[in-house]
C-alpha cells in the first residue's frame, strides 16, 4: 500500500537584514566547531590533507578503499568540497568525507579519544564546584582512613 504525503504550502515571507545577520553568525559559529580542510595534496603515496591553521594529516592511500583505481593524474585531480568536509575527484565520481578517512586511522582515532578524555576532564560542572567549595568550606578534600591493623588468623 502507497502511503501519499502531501507538501505543506508555506507562505513566502520576506528574507530580512536581520535574517541574513542571524545566518551569518551561525555560519562563523559552525565553521568554528569543525576543522575544515583548505588543500589536498598527493605525496608519497599519501593524501596530505591540510588545514586553515597550517596543520596537516597525511594518510596512506593503502589502506583506503576508495582509492583503489586512482592513477596518479586522478590524485592530481582532487580537491577539498563541501565547505572543507569532502575530498572529491570529478573523474573518479567521488566525494568522501575527511572525517571518515582519518577514522579509518586507529592511532588517529586513538589519539582524538585520549584529547577528547583529557578535554572533558578539565571541565567543572556545576555540582564539581559546588561541591569543591562545601569540601573547601570543611578544611578541603577529606583524608583517606588508614587502615587499622587487623590480625589475621595463623597461616595468612
């Protein structure tokens, strides 16, 4: 059975300065949250993938099964798409997410979790810093018990 789904008529309202200024902001404030590529390069049998900071990534084109068929004309051709998120070769059809290739790094993938751990650690909710003041407020942190001496019976 065909289910039918009828568009919803919207009506057309006017596109504001203050509508633009609003889009703009959330457009800096995306560009901020994700790195975005600025250039591809092929070099030694890697895909050097750089970054607007001057940083870059080079990964094996080995492992990578999109790549497999590319002749070096067709690494020549590639290019950063889709806002600095995608590589993409026109002669090839292909466009592949860069997120996706460095996942595909396990000592990548490794070290983003270890930055990401290391991140969140740092961070203070507010119950942390309610409660850090309450410990302080007490003499600070309270101390371990020793454990008392406790005889064991023979043979242990």
């Amino acid at each position: 059975m065909k289910k039918i789904v009828k568009a919803k008529v919207v009506p057309y309202v006017p596109l504001t300065e203050a509508d633009i200024d609003k889009a703009i902001a959330r457009g800096r404030k995306l560009k901020r949250l994700y790195a975005n590529a600025s250039s591809v390069r092929y070099v030694d049998d890697c895909i050097s993938i750089g970054f607007s900071d001057g940083s870059r990534v080079m990964l094996p084109v080995a492992g990578l099964p999109e790549f497999e068929g590319f002749s070096l004309q067709d690494f020549q051709q590639l290019e950063v798409g889709f806002g600095g998120k995608a590589l993409c070769c026109e002669a090839q059809d292909l466009d592949v997410s860069i997120t996706g290739l460095i996942a595909t790094s396990q000592p990548l993938m490794d070290l983003a979790t270890s930055l990401v751990a290391s991140r969140n650690g740092r961070k203070s909710s507010a119950a942390k810093s309610a409660a850090a003041r309450a410990n302080g407020k007490k003499g600070g942190r309270p101390r371990k018990k020793e454990p008392e001496d406790v005889e064991l019976p023979p043979g242990q």
